[in-house]
C-alpha cells in the first residue's frame, strides 16, 4: 500500500484527500486551502453562463445572473468559421472570469445520429470533423480567458431518452470514425481543462465507469492531462469510478461516497496513489484556472453585437426562387407569427441562459427598412388554442394586402429539451395550416425556421418562395433575422446536419431509441450524409447546403501530395457577383476499394474566405494522414488503403464541383498467414497462393494441373471461406505439413519485407 505524499504547503491525510474527490455542492468543488487547492466554480454555458443566484438546480429551473445568450450550438455549426467561433469562446471566457466562474461546462460535441434527439441544439453537427475543428475553436477561445473547458459528453451519448442507464452498442470502428474524432481533435489540438463523461453505458459499461474509454484511449492514446469529471450525477459505483480515471463526482451528494472510496484504500482493494494522482489532478487545474488574478470587466453591448454578428452568419438561406430575398426597401411587408415578437433563441434544460436582452425581428425589420410598411399579425400561439381559426383569418387578411409575407415560425420549447427525445420531424399542424393558408392568399411568400432540430418542410415547401434556417439564433437572434432578409447581411451559412424528406429515411430510424436498456447503433459508419449518399437516399436538403446573395466560382483545383500519405488540395475561389459575402470550400475524400463498408465520400477539410465582388483568393487545405484512413479492426489502428483516392470539391456532401485522384500506396493490411486463415486468403496471397497452387498440383502433367485449377474454380470459390485447417481435410491428398509451413514463413516473410 502507497504512503501518503507531500501535497503542497502541508501533507494531507487520507480522510482530508479523498473528501476533494466530490463536489461541495451543486456547482462547485471542496477545498483544501491549507494544501493550496481552492473551491471551484463550475458553471454550465456551452453558449452563455449560467451561474445561478441562490437556489442550484442542474435543470435550468431556477433564475442565474445575467449574461450573453450567444447562439447555441446548432448555430454556429452553420457558420462553418473556427475563427469566429474562437471569437465566441472568448467572449464566453471573459464572461464566465468576470462573474467567477472557473470551469464552464461546454462545448457539447456528440454528434448528431437521429434528428429526434432533444439535444441536438447544443451539438454542433453530424459530421466528427467539422465538430472537432469548431468544438476545437470554442475550446481555445475559452481558455484563453483564463477559464476551464469541459469538453462533453463522452461519449456516444446521442439521444435523451433512457440516457441515464442505456448501453450504448457499438463496435469500435464506428466509435473511432464518428464519435470519437471530434473530442481527439479538441483533447490533442485544445487541450482542454476538463472532460466531463457522459450518464449511459458503452457497451455494457457505464461511461464513469470505463476504464478503456477514461483511460486508455483519453489518457494514454490521446494524451488528456487534464481533470475527468462524471456529468451530474452519472456516478453509481464511485470507486470503480475512480479506478476507471473518473478524478471528480459532481455534484456534491448526500451519498457519503468519500468515506467508501477511503474505505477501500483502507481495506487493500484501491492504491492510494490512484487517490494522490487524483487529487494533484485537480490542484493543477487550480493552479491552471486561477492564473490570472487581474480582474476583468465585460462589455455586454460589444457581446450582443458579436452575438447578432455570428447568429447572421449562422442562418442558412435554403431556398430563394425568383431572388425574393433580399426584401425591397419599399412595398408592404406582412410580418406574421408570434415568434417575430417574442424570439424563441435557446433551448430548454442546463443550458438555459438568462440573456441580457432579447432582440425582436420585428422591430429590428422595422428598423432596417424605414421606407416600408411592415405589418405585423400573430398568425397563432404556440399555447392557446382558442382563437386560432381567427388569428389565421387575421393574418392571410394582412398577407394578401401585402407584397411579400414573412412568417416566422417553428417549434416551442416544449418540444425539444434535455431530458427528452422528440417523436417527430413536424412543425405543429398549426403553423403548417398557416402557412399554406399565407402562401395562397398573397405574392411571395418567405418562411423563417426556429427551431434547435431539423425540421420537416414537406407539406408546405413547394408553396413559398423562400425558405430560411435562423435555428435558435441567440438573444441577438431578431437582429441577425432582419439583417439577412434586408440584405445587410449576406447569408454565408451552410447546414451542418442533413434535412430529409422523411424521419424514416434516417439510417438510425429502426435503433433509435432503442429498447429495454440497450441502443443498437446497426447503421455503423453510415451516419447521416455518409449514409444518404452511399445508398443513394434522396433528401430535401444535403449537409453542406446554403445559398448566397452573390456567386461564386471555384477554379483550377489541383491536389499535391505532401508525403506518402498526405496532400494538399488547393482551389481558386473568386466572387463573381455585385455582393460582398462569404463562401465555404469543402473538400470530401471518396476511397478506393477497402476491406470495410466505406461511405461514397468524407469531409476531410474546409475553410470560409470573405470577398468583396470581383476579388478572387486562393485556398489551400491540408489533407493528414487520417483524411484517408478507416480504423481496421484487425491491425487496432488507423488504415491507408492503397489505390486511387478521389479528392472532391464540393457545394455540397451532394454536388460534387470537380475531382482530382490521388494515387497512395497505402499500408500493408496483409497478415501473416496461419491454418486459421482461409482458404481463400491462402489462395489470393501474392507469393503464398501461386506457391499453394504449385505444390496441390506437384507431380501432375502441365494438361493435368490446368485440368485441376481451372476445372475447379467452382469447388475453390465454395471452399475459400474455410479456414485452411478445414480446407485440407477436402483434398484428395493432404499437404504435408511441412509444406503448410514453409508457405506460412513465406507469408511471414513477405509482411517484413512489405513493412520495411
């Protein structure tokens, strides 16, 4: 058994240690001030603070200080902009010091499998790079304000429902590929402060509980120094917790789960320097996020403005027919909806911010466009239903007075929260009702979406002139709304999940949410666009989608290799329209034939550049080692197939603008051969297999041995899934075995000589 070890100004006694290893209470940790560790304060915010006032709650229940709410999540992803999301992360910081807050519990990077799940408005995207590279962002910019991140939830925690105790089934390629990338990315470009792990089971182990995942592949394969902390209550076995790499139990609980973790150093079944590891943990976050000293102010006016900035940003204009957007600065204007009043900007449960203010579309309209007559009736209320068949009256009366309506509608709170998963892709039939009834009475029609998950357009889509994203945009939100349908903003976002036609068309439509305790991730790899291009599933809008006010040419794209199994891709960009605006370069990687299912193509980089009309740049995008790599289960590493790669520019994970072939000799996957390998592996081996073929055939007339392989190829073919052990007992005449193994040393051989 360890002994105990000098901790700082004085040596702490077991007892004293182990205490540190929960939390005080529901947002901050124990101290030891005579050994240097101080409280600390733990916040949520992934996009604003949430620092409660008195009564502590992990639910959002109860009221919290003032503070920015910036777009969640599921609106900044659509920027496709690292640096303004660093500008974000910043501002969180600053934010989070001033009101003394030392870690904040954010950026949420699981990814998107279901459209259902409650909390996709806090996850960035269904894609694993494009939630790394952003989530990676948010990460530094906090940081760099002296405040902790907590990267969560890790990991696979993709749905609400059953959250705190379902087993999460999925085999490791798929963990590797799609839920892991983006929380390597962020612990290896980033390194955050913290990672908090999430309530389910992986594979049968809760998450706080899971050495492999805690420890093996964060600590040791990824090289995560920082503190490992459990979600809110998410432990249940608090020594298998800390054995696992669980350093802290938030939050503080009547449970007396201390005294069983020095009970168990006491009684020999837990080395105490699994507790001094533990606990030196957490004095160097202290010692991390108490750094800076200086006080800092915050000026919330400058914080509204970027927010209004990146909610502008983050809007997706999906459809424009007939240039309907942007709205003419004369004419009347029909504003419809009671969202275009009272914003709806965030969503429901830990995250909820109490905003500084909310900014509302309408007014900001009016606002933008003086010389206009803009109209406003509330269409419908998301809670009374009394006189909906009157406010519907009201509103098509004032749009077919109108020269283009603008309906702002979406989902209410109650239907997307932590806690639950949604049943259906459906706005309320309500506004659906409202919106065929607008579009038919009047000109143009413009929808504007709200809403923290996808939505469905069908129903009413084919019946409005333009439809736009806003998501939940933030308390600048109303603001950032006005600026894009004015014009004084140029939409420059793009989806970063995939809109379907139908929820049944998702490939984790039949094992989502699972069933008694478990979730069987069956789709694989095949997560969201991966797998509506690969089975050429139709959908209503791709990942990757936006429009813009101006136009763009992509030209003279060329891929360089940089080493063996790295490029360049580089493309000119110019704007070829009368409009400033912004455009996404996304690059997608096809791959050639490989042992595994391998989707049609993979965002392996992007980039955001800003032009002026007329101006013209060029981007370069790297292209590691991994952009065309798969886990292969059988090497337990990351794989470059040989053969011809397609590099692929794209609008869109759909449209495909121009391809370039990059030609990799990839990595040796052949094994050595043994009698457990089969037949057909033996056979198709580049020296083994002519070398197996001659000695089958030893002592035949050159007639006879044609005779046998090729009148056989039926026979082989049916034998070659059996293991070579089986496969002998077949022929007429056994191989000797000391022919089996010179052939296996043969094998053995040439794998040394294609790794070298």
């Amino acid at each position: 058994m360890a002994t105990n070890h000098d901790h700082g100004p004085a040596e702490l006694s077991l007892d004293e240690k182990t205490v540190l290893l929960s939390g005080r209470d529901m947002w901050s940790s124990k101290p030891a001030e005579r050994a240097g560790i101080p409280s600390l304060v733990l916040s949520d915010g992934p996009h604003g603070v949430r620092l409660q006032r008195s009564d502590a709650d992990h639910l959002g229940l109860h009221d919290s200080h003032p503070a920015t709410c910036f777009p969640p999540s599921v609106a900044l992803a659509s920027t496709w902009d690292a640096e303004l999301i660093g500008r974000v992360g910043e501002a969180l910081g600053r934010e989070a010091r001033a009101l003394g807050v030392d870690v904040l519990l954010g950026p949420g990077v699981n990814i998107k499998r279901s459209p259902l799940c409650g909390r996709n408005f806090e996850y960035f995207s269904e894609d694993p790079l494009l939630s790394g590279v952003l989530g990676a962002a948010h990460v530094t910019g906090v940081q760099s304000q002296g405040v902790g991140a907590s990267v969560k939830h890790f990991a696979a925690n993709n749905q609400e429902t059953d959250r705190m105790r379902v087993s999460v089934d999925v085999d490791e390629r798929t963990l590797r590929e799609i839920y892991f990338p983006a929380f390597e990315r962020i612990v290896t470009e980033a390194r955050p402060a913290t990672v908090m792990c999430a309530y389910n089971k992986l594979n049968g182990v809760p998450a706080a509980e899971n050495r492999w995942l805690l420890t093996q592949v964060l600590r040791e394969e990824w090289g995560f120094d920082g503190l490992v902390l459990s979600d809110w209550g998410a432990v249940g076995d608090r020594v298998a917790a800390l054995i696992a790499g669980t350093d802290l139990e938030m939050p503080g609980t009547h449970r007396d789960t201390d005294a069983q973790v020095a009970d168990a150093v006491r009684a020999g079944e837990l080395d105490e320097t699994v507790v001094d590891t533990t606990v030196d943990r957490l004095r160097t976050l202290a010692e991390r996020v108490r750094a800076q000293v200086d006080p800092v102010t915050v000026d919330f006016a400058a914080h509204h403005r970027l927010a209004r900035e990146v909610a502008a940003d983050a809007l997706v204009l999906l459809k424009n027919r007939d240039r309907t957007l942007p709205l003419s600065p004369t004419g009347r204007i029909a504003v419809i909806g009671e969202f275009a009043t009272t914003l709806r900007h965030q969503g429901g449960g830990s995250s909820h911010v109490n905003a500084t203010c909310v900014d509302s579309a309408l007014e900001e309209l009016r606002a933008l466009l003086p010389g206009a007559q803009v109209d406003f009736a509330e269409g419908h209320r998301t809670t009374d239903r009394s006189d909906t068949a009157q406010l519907r009256e009201e509103a098509v009366a004032l749009a077919a007075a109108a020269d283009v309506a603008v309906l702002v509608v979406g989902l209410p709170d109650a239907d997307e929260s932590e806690g639950y998963d949604r049943e259906h892709l459906l706005l309320p039939p309500r506004q659906t009702e409202l919106i065929r009834a607008v579009a038919g009475a009047t000109r143009r029609v413009v929808v504007v979406l709200v809403n923290g998950g996808v939505v469905s357009l069908e129903g009413w889509h084919d019946e409005v002139d333009a439809v736009v994203e806003a998501w939940l945009p933030g308390q600048a939100g109303g603001g950032a709304i006005a600026d894009v349908l004015t014009g004084r903003v140029n939409p420059s976002g793009r989806l970063a999940e995939t809109i379907p036609y139908r929820l049944s068309d998702n490939p984790s439509f039949l094992n989502f949410p699972g069933e008694q305790d478990h979730v069987r991730y069956g789709e694989g790899v095949m997560v969201g666009y991966r797998y509506y291009e690969t089975a050429d599933v139709a959908v209503r809008y791709p990942f990757g989608h936006g429009l813009s006010y101006t136009s763009f040419e992509q030209t003279d794209f060329r891929v360089t290799p940089t080493g063996p199994d790295t490029a360049t891709a580089s493309v000119g960009v110019t704007n070829t329209g009368d409009r400033f605006g912004k455009h996404v370069v996304q690059v997608y990687v096809s791959a050639p034939e490989r042992p595994v299912s391998s989707p049609a193509r993979e965002l392996r980089g992007f980039a955001k550049v800003a032009l002026a009309p007329g101006e013209s740049t060029t981007v370069e995008i790297a292209l590691d080692r991994r952009a065309f790599a798969y886990w292969d289960i059988t090497r337990a590493d990351w794989t470059v197939a040989a053969g011809n790669h397609q590099v692929q520019l794209a609008d869109n994970a759909h449209e495909v603008a121009d391809t370039a072939a990059l030609v990799l000799k990839g990595d040796n996957v052949l094994r050595p051969l043994t009698l457990d390998s089969t037949a057909g592996e033996w056979f198709t081996h580049p020296t083994v297999g002519p070398a197996l073929t001659a000695a089958m055939t030893s002592g035949l007339t050159k007639e006879q041995s044609a005779a046998v392989v090729e009148g056989n190829d039926g026979a082989l073919l049916l034998l070659s899934s059996m293991t070579m052990r089986q496969f002998t007992g077949f022929l007429p005449a056994p191989l000797p075995g000391e022919v089996l193994e010179q052939l296996i040393k043969m094998s053995e051989a040439y794998a040394e000589t294609v790794d070298a």
